[in-house]
C-alpha cells in the first residue's frame, strides 16, 4: 500500500494550478487518492516531526506522515535530505526496481 503526505497534496497543488489550471490539479489529486492513500497525520505527528533532527521541516512532516501510517521507506528523489531520518529514504526508481 502507498501513502502520500497530507500536506504533500496542497504542495501539489500550488505548484501546477498556475500552469494546469485549479480544476485539473484538483481532478488529478482525486485521481491519485484512488491509487494512494492520505497517511493519517494528527497533532502528535506534528509534534514528532517538530524535534525530528531533519534541517528542512517539511521533509519533517513527511517521516512523521510516514511513521503515522507505518511506512518502511520514503520515495523521495532527495534521499541525501533524509540521511538522519528514522525511516529509510529510497528514490522512486529503486523501490520500483524492488517490485519487479
């Protein structure tokens, strides 16, 4: 099973609305939750994530998002960010090379 961020999906969003337009960011993000689920964060999360030693706090958020669904690993292009992260970082490419 694969979980996305909560905060992952409004990043989405103001990232490609400007260029693709508000309703197709919407349509896609429904889309994606038919395949993903929203990892269930909470304010014990966000607590968790605030003293994770992580430099970037929204890299933060996702191992708390992460840890709060039970993820083995992060799919992330940026695993060097996460090198002090308690659940292991992998780039997408590798953990699909996994499922084969």
């Amino acid at each position: 099973m694969a979980f996305v961020a909560w905060h992952t999906l409004s990043n989405f969003h103001y990232l490609v609305s400007p260029t693709r337009g508000r309703d197709d960011a919407r349509q896609f993000l429904v889309e994606l939750t038919r395949f993903v689920s929203v990892a269930p964060t909470d304010t014990e999360a966000f607590h968790y994530a605030a003293f994770l030693a992580l430099a970037d706090f929204e890299d933060a958020l996702q191992v708390a998002a992460a840890r709060a669904c039970g993820a083995r690993y992060i799919a992330t292009r940026n695993v060097k960010d996460f090198r002090q992260s308690p659940i292991p970082a992998r780039t997408p490419e590798d953990l699909l090379a996994e499922l084969d």
